[in-house]
C-alpha cells in the first residue's frame, strides 16, 4: 500500500491520528485534524500524497492506511526506549529550551543524542521506501532536524523542504549545542529551509557564517532571496509566517451565537471575561498572567465581581520534570486567587486541565473580552490568530507578548513584555478600560486584527513555502 509512489510527501514527529479504544476492546484509528493536516491535506491529496510520521503510542504501529480523503499515513514505530530519547530527552529537554532562549537549563546528554540520531536515521529510511522518483518531500520541526541531511544520501533524487515551527535562537546561544555541527548538517540537506520570521531566519544565517559556510543575498518574506552555499548548490532560506484555516473559525451561526450568550450569562452576564488558552509548557507565561491578575485584584483595580478569568491549560508532556513543576505553580496559584478573591459557588479563575473540542474553543474565543496570550518566547501562536478569526464582529482585545511570532503581523495588539508583571497589568487594565472608553477604536483594531489572519491564513502559507520548493527544484 506505501510503495514508492507517491510525489509529495509530509514528514513531522506525530501522523494526525489518534488511536480509539472501544469498551470491547477494539482498536480504530482516527484522524485528527490539525492545522498543519488542514493547510496541506489538499496538497496531499492532488498529488497522490503521503504523511510519515509516529501514530502517538510506543512498541506498536498500525500498517499504512488511507484517510477518508485519500491521503496515506505511513506509520513509523518507536519504542519506550526511543521514546524517552528522542521525543522527551533530546527534542524536549535539549533542543526546546535551547530554541527557546533558555528559559530553562537544556540538558545535553550524549545518550539522548544517539537516540535522536538513529530515530531520525529510521524516518529517513521510512521516506526513502514511499517517495516516488523525484518526489518533494516537506519535513516538519525541530523533532527531525538530522531528516534532510541523511535523506539526501539515501535519495539524491528528491526535492526536500524544511520548516522550523519554534524559535531558532541566537548563534550565541546554539553554539552551546555539543552537536551544532551535525545538527546544522542535517539541515543543508534540504533545499529550502523555513522559518516564522525573518530574524530567526537571519539567526540562521549568522551561525553558517560563524561555522564558515557562505551566505549570500538578505532574508525575505515569503520568498528565497537568501541561500548557504554548500556542496556546489545553494540552500535557500527565508521567512513563512504560518497562519491557521480561518473559515474554520470564523462563521458563527446564530445558534452558536445563542450559546455564547448562555456562557456569558453563566459567567455572570456583566462580566469582562478574560481568556488564556495554551498547552501547559513552562514557555508560555501561564503563571505570569495569574500573577498580574492576582495584583490587579489585590490593588483593586479589578473588582472580582465584576472580572472572570478563564484558563484552559491542555496537559503537555507531564513526564518532563519542569512541565510537572509548571503544573504545580499554575495549579496553586488558581488555588490561591480563588481562595482570597472567589466567593462559594462563584470562582474568579476557571481552570481547566484536559483538552477542549474545537467547536467548545470557537465559543469561548467568541465570548472573551480580552484575549491573553503571554509568551516568554513562542515561534509563532496559533491561539492569538484563531481569537481574532473569531471576532469578525469587531468585539474584543488582545493582549500579546511582544515576544510571541504573531506579534510582528498583529499589530494592533495590546503588546506586553511577559517578563515584566508590571507591563502585563499595563497592557490588560489598557485593553479593559479601551473596551469601555474607545469602543470604536477597539472595534477597528480587531476589525484589522481580523483582517490580517483572514487574508494571511494557513494557504497563504503553503503555497508560499510550496511555491519556493518548486522554484528550487527547476534550479537543480
């Protein structure tokens, strides 16, 4: 069923699927949709398509099968073993808070290395068996950084493209990195590599400078006018704001309409309701925004009678030492404020620890008043951008870290610095007052808001980084 012919192939660490145990036992597979699926499943699908990826559980994987829309999930197996080394260890204890500035300690060891290796050793090889002759194949993240380099040995007919979802952060800082040599030969292995933005972009360029490769031309915005030569070719690298599928969120019907006037009216019906939604990762700055609320309602600058704030913190990756440590603080710190600020029956921070369906999300997007979204470091954020689809109405404020990707296209925004609780409090007792104060200078600050997302959104994307692979492969 996956043999060697399919023209365009996908790579990132997880396939979009989701394994479904029924109460009798019976294993079914479900694909779950995500952005990056929704942003290039039609691509998938009109060129005979195929995504490799790990199905989400160890020492098993189901064979290749197709997806309702014809698209084929190529699973690759991982052990425990695997893993703990790969997936925990060196994806998400060395290169995470590497990428992200150092947020936390990165933790460099050698057996995590090799583990990280030989897992991107057998993607490679499980790429090289479906791709047809000349394929593109797209890799996806920081997971799988080795991918390209390999993949060009095995397959050297391929055209192979790189995207980077995260941060990549100063040469200063990757330099630390025991491995930076063979990491960054990984990469030249594509022919094109993509970032968010254009300074992580010229992060890049500046460490293949400092490691003696030549770079030539400046960083653009979707388009390749920058490139490192190596091996008599040129690798071009430039800058691919992702987006998300914005006529996903966007259309409200009057019933969902009707249901986000129910919420409100469970909130309390005068309520400003304030709204954070992330995965609980320590990069996120869940506990600085808890801190500035607390303040706020301390100084009485925000009365809790007349202020909701909402978290949803989507459990992530609770075996990590320091996610478990950031649950802890988050969780204690709601326990804390609703303890000196909550009345029984009438909490003044709603948290939630488990995921939302989408359709739950929309509704809650809708009803905020204000959205808060409040990174240490983010590659891009997803989250700001699906708020504002949310809000074609023209209702609403977001406060963003200055810090967060998404930042340098949302302009409007009200900007914080996540560091600094002072400047969170500023830009969220800001936003309220603005709400009441400039109600149509609000409304045509999200109006723009919306616009920006909507007419940039996650096809703008992929077309843009598709397009630039197209180019480099009539270049070869």
């Amino acid at each position: 069923m996956s043999g060697h012919d399919n023209s365009f192939v996908v790579v990132a660490n997880r396939l979009p699927v989701d394994l479904e145990i029924q109460p009798d036992g019976t294993r079914t597979w479900k694909a779950s949709p995500g952005g990056l699926v929704t942003a290039l499943s039609p691509v998938l699908e009109a060129e005979q398509g195929c995504w490799v990826g790990w199905p989400g559980i160890t020492n098993d994987a189901p064979e290749p099968f197709h997806t309702e829309n014809g698209v084929l999930l190529h699973p690759v197996k991982l052990t425990d073993v695997d893993y703990e080394g790969f997936y925990e260890g060196f994806s998400n204890a060395t290169l995470w808070p590497l990428y992200h500035d150092l947020i936390v300690t990165p933790q460099y060891k050698r057996e995590w290395w090799y583990s990280y290796r030989e897992v991107n050793l057998r993607f490679a090889e499980e790429v090289a068996k479906v791709a047809a002759p000349n394929a593109t194949v797209w890799v996806q993240d920081y997971q799988l950084q080795l991918l390209p380099g390999i993949l060009r040995q095995l397959r050297p007919d391929l055209t192979i493209g790189f995207f980077l979802h995260i941060p990549f952060p100063s040469a200063d800082l990757f330099l630390q990195l025991p491995w930076r040599e063979e990491v960054v030969r990984g990469l030249m292995g594509a022919d094109v590599i993509g970032f968010h933005l254009e300074s992580n972009a010229r992060n890049f360029l500046e460490l293949a400078t400092r490691l003696g490769l030549e770079v030539t031309g400046e960083v653009s915005t979707r388009d390749i006018t920058a490139g490192i030569k190596v091996d008599g070719r040129t690798v071009g690298v430039g800058a691919f704001p992702i987006s998300i599928k914005s006529s996903d969120m966007t259309r409200f019907s009057k019933a969902e309409d009707r249901d986000v006037a129910k919420l409100r009216a469970e909130f309390g019906g005068h309520h400003r309701v304030i709204l954070g939604v992330d995965r609980l990762d320590y990069t996120k700055g869940i506990l600085q925004r808890l801190k500035a609320f607390e303040e706020l309602l301390e100084s009485q600058a925000l009365d809790p009678s007349e202020v909701t704030l909402v978290q949803i913190a989507t459990p992530s990756r609770e075996r990590i030492d320091h996610y478990r440590v950031t649950r802890s603080q988050v969780e204690e710190a709601v326990g804390r404020i609703n303890g000196r600020f909550g009345q029984i029956g009438r909490p003044v921070v709603h948290y939630v620890h488990r995921a939302v369906d989408k359709d739950m999300l929309r509704k809650y997007y809708r009803l905020a008043d204000v959205m808060l979204v409040t990174p240490f470091k983010d590659g891009m954020n997803l989250v700001a951008k699906e708020y504002v689809t949310c809000h074609d109405d023209g209702r609403g404020a977001l406060v963003l870290s200055e810090f967060a990707g998404a930042a340098a296209e949302l302009k409007q925004a009200n900007l914080c610095n996540p560091f600094d609780i002072e400047s969170i409090k500023r830009a969220l007792l800001s936003a309220l007052k603005a709400l009441d104060d400039s109600p149509d200078t609000m409304r045509q600050h999200m109006l723009d808001l919306h616009a920006q997302v909507v007419q940039h959104d996650v096809d703008v994307w992929s077309r843009a980084f598709l397009s630039a692979l197209e180019k480099a492969a009539k270049n070869k």
